[in-house]
C-alpha cells in the first residue's frame, strides 16, 4: 500500500465534508440528502478497501457536520460510524460469497442506506422526544440510492486499485 491509497480516500472524505457543509439554499425535506452523500463516499471507500478510511477520520467528519449545524453534537458522528461498521460487514460478506455482479454493490448500498435513514429518524426522534417526520430520511434516502452510481463513478476515477482490478486478468504462475 502506498501513499497515495492511504490519503486519498481520506481526503476525498474531507472535500466531501466541506463540500457537504455548505449552505446549498434546498429546502428542509432536502437538507439530509449532502449528508447521506458523504456517508456514500464513506461507504464506498470502506467497502472497497479495508481501513481505506480510519474510523477516527469518519467520525472526525461527522463531528465537523455536527458543529456546521447540521445535527446535534455526535448525531453524524455515530451515523458516520454506522455506514463505517455497515461497510466492513458489507465487504466480509463479499469475500465470502465470492465475485461481485453489477447490482450487487447497489443492492448492498439500499439495506445501507435503509438502515442510515432509519437510524437519523430514530436518533432525531430521541433527540427531540417526540416522533420526527419520516418524510425528509425517505427522501434523502431515496436521492441517495438513486445518486450512489454517480458517487461511486466520481470517487473511482481517483480509486486506482479499482482501475487496476477491471483489467486484470489471471496469469499463470504470478
């Protein structure tokens, strides 16, 4: 492993967070949906590779969304390690069931993000003592789901172990 394959996937996490930290002026059903995106790259990252993204770096990131308003101190920082602990189960279970088709990464990121979405409307539920609306987690949810091919298409081009694996062919006797 060298350098590059240690600080990208964490850098590429903090441009995400900042990126994700501004305020894009959506509406208040949307305003979940930046913070979901960044738990994709979060996901992908550590799906991917195994500590390709440090859990403190992933909580590090969530604490940041925390104190630039989005949530309660430690709200992402727990639902950040969430998607972290999802994506190491995620890739156990892929090494043992053998090779990956191409819905089955979309197919693990929606009982992901599933889980994600139910977790902000439990958290945000406990937080306020009061039932939260379900609305704004479904659709930034859904947005997404629908939006995680984009992700993963922008964070692969600076994946290069996934470049490297797409035209590798078996050679005998290497």
């Amino acid at each position: 492993m060298n350098v590059v394959q240690v600080i990208v996937p964490s850098l590429t996490l903090a441009v995400a967070t900042l990126l994700a930290a501004l305020p894009w002026g959506i509406g208040p059903d949307a305003q979940l949906v930046a913070p979901l995106l960044l738990a994709a790259t979060l996901f992908y990252w550590n799906l991917r590779r195994r500590g390709a993204v440090p859990e403190w770096i992933a909580f590090a990131c969530g604490l940041a969304m925390d104190v630039t308003g989005q949530g309660p101190l430690g709200y992402w920082a727990l639902i950040y390690l969430l998607a972290f602990v999802l994506a190491a189960l995620f890739r156990d279970s892929r090494r043992a069931g053998g090779q990956d088709g191409l819905a089955q990464p979309l197919l693990r990121y929606l009982v992901a993000i599933i889980a994600l979405a139910l977790s902000v409307w439990m958290l945000a539920s406990l937080y306020a003592l009061e039932r939260a609306d379900v609305v704004a987690p479904a659709l930034a949810a859904l947005i997404s789901l629908l939006a995680y091919p984009i992700v993963v298409g922008l964070v692969r081009v600076l994946d290069r172990d996934a470049q490297d694996d797409d035209g590798r062919a078996l050679v005998r006797g290497g």
